[in-house]
C-alpha cells in the first residue's frame, strides 16, 4: 500500500514539473513581432505603439504579442524588414517606391527589394520651409542666395528638398548656401541667426516646428508651390496643406500650400498572412480610436490609408480590404 501510495506521488509531482516546463497551448502559439519606427520624439514611435497595443489586446485571440522598437527610420526600416530583423516598420512613402525598384541615387539603387509589401498608409508628411520673416522669404522661389538647411546627407528630407528646389529652378548647390544638418537643430541655428531657412518633412504638429515658432525671431511658413511637374513624375508626392492652427506663433495667418509623402506600414512578403491580416483588420475596425491617439491622424480617411501604396499590397491585408469593400 506505501509502495503503491509512493509511486502515486511520484507521478503526479512528475506530471506538475513536465506542466511547468512546457508551455501551455496559448502559449506555444504566441507570435512575437516586432514593428520599427523611428526617433522616440517623432511621430513614428507612437503610431507603432498605437498598433501594437490594438494588437496586444487580442493576444488571445490571434495569438500574436507585438513590440515596438526605436529605429533610425525609412532606410533602416526597410533594410531590417528585408533581413528579418524587423516583422513591419514605417517608412516614408517614397523611400517604399525606391525600395522597391531599385531607383537610382537612392540607398538601393540597382538592388530592388522585391519581397517589400505594403500594408497601409498613415499620416501625410508635409515638405515644410521655415523661413525667418527677418530673411524677406515667403515661398521656395525666395531662397536664391539664402542660407538654408536642406537635412542631413542620406535622409529622407535632403532628398525631398532637392526635388523642391529643382523643380521651381533652384540649384541648392550654386544658388543658395545649402547646410546639410540633422532637421532637429534647424530650430536653434534659425533663432541664432545661422540659417535663413530649413527644410523639414514631418507630421503635424511637429515639436522642433514648435521650438522655431517660439523665438524671439519671428518666423513663418514659406509656400511650395508651382510644382505639378514634379506631382506628375513621381506617384508618391501629393499636394499638402499645414495647417497653422497648430502654431499660433507663427506670423502666418492662413494654411499654408505644400507637398509631401505619407508614412506607410510596411511588411515582408514572408511575414504570414494571418498575421498581417490580424494588425490590418484590428486597426481598421478600430479606425476612430485610432484617429484620437494622435493630432497628425486627424485627416485620415479609410480610403486615403490605400493611397500612396508603391509596393504590392500583402495578401493579408488585401484579405480584410476585399472583406470590408474597400478593394
């Protein structure tokens, strides 16, 4: 009777240490993924973290635990999803077109990222010149012979600056004293009188924009305009508005007329379509939530989060658009 009392025991704390050593079901089938975003100040950071909290919140359901990581934005962003490092990221949506054929001058000239998909657009990102009132600037074709900060070499925002500049007949290498620094300290050389001008492709509202307009320089935001052209050529640019409302110490009194990219989510076409059709379905069905998580978001339209899409749209996420009518 001991004997067999003994073994019974055994069996069972046998049995409790194989529980507490081996996962449970929910468990053994939780994805981790990882979303990279950018700068933690930007506007990148939380809109990752707004999807990844839609997502975590039906973790049991989907099986699938999202993380969020802080990145040098667009180029790192694609260059990691492509390694595996990264299951999806956001990118500016001209850096997605490059990436995805191979375009000349850019970061993956000659090397198209074939297996880059798109998932969805988010906010628009507006080219914005910022010009100090004092440097008589009030549109793109005032900069001849200004100091100016076009951004930093290999960015996104240098990039788009050029494309500005050359499609109103600016030279920024001959006709105007062109800095190349980081858009961050653009607000500080601004107020210290060491540039005229910067260039900066940002969200609204953006807080360096913020800084610039706070000074004891008076400052304003100078016009784009003038470049259908330039619309024309390249899909991924649209017309753009910033709306002054969100800088009451800026001198300008009324919107002020731009252009610019959209941040894009991006995937991998090796990332499952279960899980892709998961974070596209919980952030459409929790669409007006979404919206109030940050300023920038305001604009958004369901159809307009299909614009701007350069690279093929991942079959998960082609899935839920077929299913809500939205394709």
């Amino acid at each position: 009777m001991k004997k067999a009392l003994v073994i019974g025991i055994a069996l069972v704390f046998g049995f409790a240490i194989f529980m507490v050593g081996t996962p449970t079901t929910a468990q053994a089938k939780t994805t981790f993924v990882t979303i990279g975003t950018g700068g933690i100040t930007g506007v990148y950071y939380p809109t990752g973290g707004a999807i990844a909290k839609m997502v975590n919140k039906k973790r049991k359901e989907y099986g699938i635990r999202a993380t969020v990581e802080s990145t040098g934005g667009s180029v790192f962003n694609v260059n990691a999803i492509m390694s595996g490092d990264l299951d999806f990221g956001v990118v500016q949506s001209d850096r997605q077109f490059q990436a995805i054929n191979g375009s000349p001058n850019s970061e993956w000239a000659g090397k198209p990222q074939k297996d880059l998909r798109a998932v969805f657009s988010i906010h628009p990102e507006s080219i914005t010149l910022v010009a100090a009132v004092d440097a008589n600037i009030k549109s793109i074709t005032d900069l001849k012979g200004k100091r100016v900060n076009i951004g930093n070499p290999g960015s996104g925002q240098r990039q788009n600056s050029i494309d500005a500049l050359t499609a109103v007949g600016i030279d920024y290498k001959k006709d105007m004293q062109a800095e190349g620094i980081k858009a961050a300290e653009s607000a500080g050389l601004l107020q210290d009188g060491r540039i005229d001008a910067f260039f900066y492709t940002v969200g609204h509202p953006n807080g360096s924009i913020k800084e610039a307009t706070a000074g004891k320089r008076k400052v304003l935001f100078a016009s784009i305009t003038g470049i259908d052209k330039l619309l024309a050529k390249y899909p991924y640019y649209a017309k753009a508005v910033i709306p002054i409302t969100f800088y009451p110490n800026a001198v300008n009194k009324e919107d002020v007329q731009t252009f610019g990219v959209k941040a894009t989510f991006v995937t991998s076409a090796k990332v499952p379509d279960n899980m892709v059709y998961a974070i596209t379905k919980e952030v459409f069905e929790n669409f007006e939530s979404f919206k109030k998580l940050h300023p920038a978001y305001k604009v958004l339209t369901k159809k307009g989060m299909l614009e701007g899409l350069s690279a093929p749209i991942h079959p998960g996420a082609m899935k839920y658009y077929k299913e809500a009518g939205l394709k």
